[in-house]
C-alpha cells in the first residue's frame, strides 16, 4: 500500500507524475512508486552504494551521480519542488546507512541565505524528513545545528582546489552537542567532498565524536 493512504492512491490516479528519473508515465504498480519506474531502479540498484572516508568520517552514497536518471531525479529535487521526490530519495539514503542501534542525528547541509530565499526550501532537509519518514522517528531525528559562515558566496563555478580551499572553515555549529551521540551529516551530492569535510570539521570542533554522512549520489 502507498504511504499516504487512500487519498495518495486517489491522487496519483487523478493528477499523474511522470517517472522523475526518464519522464515516462509509468504504472505505479510495477515498482510500488509512482514517480520512479523500475527500469531507472534497477539502473541506481546496478550503479551500488559506495563508501568513501572524508574527514576521519565515514561518507555513504546511495548511488552513482554517472546514473542519468539519478541526475535527473536530483534536479527534481532541486528546481520541482517534488516533495515526494525527497521521500523516494530519503529511502534510498536511509537503505544505504549501515543498521544502527542508538538513534542518529541528522544534520542537513545548509543552504546559503540567498538560494533558500529564491528557493523556498532546502534539499537537504528535505531529504533528510525523508530518512525519517523510512526509518522512523524512534531511530533519527533533525537538528538543524549548522549555520554557513559569510560571505563564502557559491560553489558550482570554482575548481576543486578553489572549493576545498574556499569552504575551510564554512560552517559553524551552533547548538551544545553530546558527545555520546551519533551524527549524521545529510547532503544530495558528493563531488570533491570539500561541503562534506567543512561541515565534518565544524561538528569536530564542537566535541562530536560520532559522526558519518550520506549523500543519494556521488561523482
Ligand atoms: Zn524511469
């Protein structure tokens, strides 16, 4: 059954979504998800998870960014505004954490003032309400503890090195922390991993022990 019950089922047959990954209208039926056919599935499933250390910290990614359907669903991220999206997404990272005892605090990658302004929302968190809502309340929660450091202005337009170097010291964590607790660092996309060791480094300073992040893709 579709989460979201019968008025999900009613919509979906009302308004339907094209396949976020190829575009093609699909039948929810043969993958269980409407906005996510199961040729594009077994393409992500094919790409695997993969595990990189950042930072001392060990970085999971649900897939590969090389997939083209995968870029295509995280540009529906991005600039739909597909909510549901972040919930197919949120599952996929949530499957790709290692099973976890304690209960893990997720940390959305911030965006910068002036995108979130122009966009409404952030991806991050978005896909971070998506863990949630597949692992349950019980075992993540969402701390918003990072804050963007001024006048770093935008990433998409610099080389590796400007960007390692450029986001040093571009975050700062702003709550009392327990050291005892597990902490996970939630972004949509790995590429030099310099947002992802800023952000590692920031909850470093504050005395965070336990700290691993998940992305949906990598480059
Ligand atoms: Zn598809």
């Amino acid at each position: 059954m579709v989460e979201g019950g019968i008025w999900r089922v009613v919509l979906d047959f009302l308004f339907p979504m094209p396949c976020m990954g190829c575009g093609l209208f699909v039948d929810s039926s043969d993958s269980g998800c409407v906005i996510w056919c199961t040729k594009c599935e077994i393409m992500r499933l094919n790409a695997g998870i993969c595990t990189r250390e950042i930072a001392g910290a060990q970085v999971f990614s649900a897939t590969s960014f090389e997939v083209a359907s995968v870029r295509s669903a995280i540009h529906t991220l991005k600039y739909k505004m597909i909510w549901r999206a972040g919930e197919v997404m949120g599952q996929w990272m949530h499957d790709c954490l290692p099973p976890q005892k304690e209960k893990i605090i997720l940390v959305p990658i911030p965006l910068l003032e002036k995108r979130l302004a122009l966009r409404g929302f952030n991806q991050s968190e978005i896909l971070a309400q998506g863990i949630l809502r597949a692992g349950g309340a019980e075992n993540f929660e969402i701390k918003n503890i990072l804050v963007r450091a001024r006048g770093r202005g935008q990433q998409a337009h610099r080389s590796r090195q400007e960007r390692l170097g450029a986001m040093q010291g571009a975050f700062i964590a702003t709550e009392k922390i327990d050291p005892a607790v597990q902490y996970c660092i939630v972004d949509d996309v790995l590429t030099t991993g310099s947002t992802m060791t800023a952000a590692i480094e920031a909850l470093h300073h504050v005395g965070v022990e336990k700290i691993c992040g998940v992305v949906v893709a990598a480059v």
